[in-house]
C-alpha cells in the first residue's frame, strides 16, 4: 500500500514541476499539504487529483 502523502520532492517528480512550483501551489491551497516535524507532507490524492485534471485538460 502507498503512504497517504508524498515529500514535496516526491511531488515535484509525479507532476513534473519546479520546486518553486510546488511551494506555489502548496502556499495558495491548491495542493492539500501539512507541515509534520518541520517538513511538508502532500497529501497524495490530491497530487493525483491534479495530475488527472492536467492530463483531461
């Protein structure tokens, strides 16, 4: 089974983008994430959710 969530790193190689990218999309809400020990944790539906919409767009 998968973990529920991805490092932001892990995020930034399913989606194909910058870090900065990542961040951006992390800081305005568009992907669900939370800080755990001082480090991001995406959730990993919601990368994949954005990945789904990218690819019917």
């Amino acid at each position: 089974m998968k973990p529920e969530h991805l490092s932001v790193v892990e995020m930034c190689r399913t989606l194909g983008i910058s870090l900065d990218n990542a961040y951006r999309l992390i800081y305005s809400g568009k992907i669900e994430a939370k800080k755990v020990d001082g480090k991001w944790q995406v959730s990993r539906l919601s990368v994949m959710e954005r990945l789904r919409r990218r690819k019917h767009a």
